[in-house]
C-alpha cells in the first residue's frame, strides 16, 4: 500500500465505510405542526378545524383602548388599596403637631378626620378588590390586572398568615399569665 509522501508502509489503518445493519430503519417522519384553521384547507366533505377563539378579537387600535380602560381600573384599585396610608400617616402628623396646641377645634378636626379615614379604610380595600377583578374578568388580556390580583392574594395569603400567628402567640401568653 502506498501513502501520500510516496513509500509503501503495511501499517496504514484502511478507510472504512459505514455499514447499516440488516435491521435499519429509516429516520422517524414527525407529523406536520398543526396550522390554524385559517390557513388549512379542508378536505373534501370535512368542516375545518374549529380552535377556540382568542380573549379579544379585534383591531390593534381596540386592543390598545381595551387594554387603556384596564390599566386605568388597575391603577384606581391601586390608589384606593394605597390611600388609606398615606392619608393615615399625614392625619397622623397633624395630631402630633396639634395635640400641644390649645386650639380644640384643630384637634378635633384632626381627629374626626383621623376617625373618618380608618373607617373608609374597609371600604377602600373592598373597592380596590372589586376594581381589580373587573378589570381581570372584563379584560382578560390585561397583564397589569393579572399581577396586580396576584399581589392582593399574596397579601391576603400573608395577613391571614400573621392573624393566625398573633392569635396562637396570644394564646400561649395568656397561659402563661398567673390567675
């Protein structure tokens, strides 16, 4: 046998070819992806395929007013879940800076307000639930009403968490009172 540089050397490996076995099979043919029915024809004396319809049929223009009006019910839930604090926070401000003062009328104000707020309170959080959910059922497409509902269950999920904790620490210290 002769190799490239011209000398003939009895230790050349041979080139082999590939041999397919007795029991080959050719390569798996997967089926076609499935088109949608717009774009399938049907054979003949056959409906075609029906797939469900998507959330919103319409026009880009639609989709963004649709997905507007959402993201406005959203954010109005959001305002209301947030409100009560801030306005809580700022009664609260003016009862400290008004519980020196002599003017009862100031205080008073203040503390009505204050009183006003934590009751509207219940409602805001009620409000800001029924908002939200409008905004998930009605517009179901709506990403900001989708983790904004995620967040107000998280919340629920960890208050209720907490009331449980409180509950059962208060019960162990009650115990262990003398009486």
């Amino acid at each position: 046998m002769e190799n490239n540089n011209g000398s003939n050397d009895q230790n050349v490996q041979p080139q082999y070819q590939p041999v397919q076995p007795a029991d080959y099979q050719q390569p798996v043919q997967y089926a076609q992806p499935v088109q949608p029915a717009e774009y399938m024809q049907p054979a003949q004396n056959q409906q075609p395929v029906q797939y469900p319809a998507p959330y919103f049929e319409g026009t880009a223009q639609e989709m963004k007013e649709r997905n507007k009006k959402a993201n406005i019910l959203c954010i109005i839930s959001l305002v209301l879940r947030v409100a009560p604090y801030v306005l809580t926070t700022i009664t609260g401000t003016f009862n400290r800076l008004f519980e020196n003062v002599d003017l009862s009328s100031i205080s008073q104000m203040s503390n009505m307000a204050t009183l006003a707020i934590s009751a509207a309170t219940s409602g805001t959080y009620i409000a800001s639930w029924v908002l939200v959910i409008i905004a998930k059922v009605k517009f179901k497409e709506s990403r900001f009403a989708k983790i904004l509902l995620i967040i107000y269950i998280c919340e629920l999920v960890l208050t209720v968490i907490a009331v449980v904790v409180l509950v059962i620490w208060c019960m162990i210290a009650c115990r262990n009172f003398p009486g």
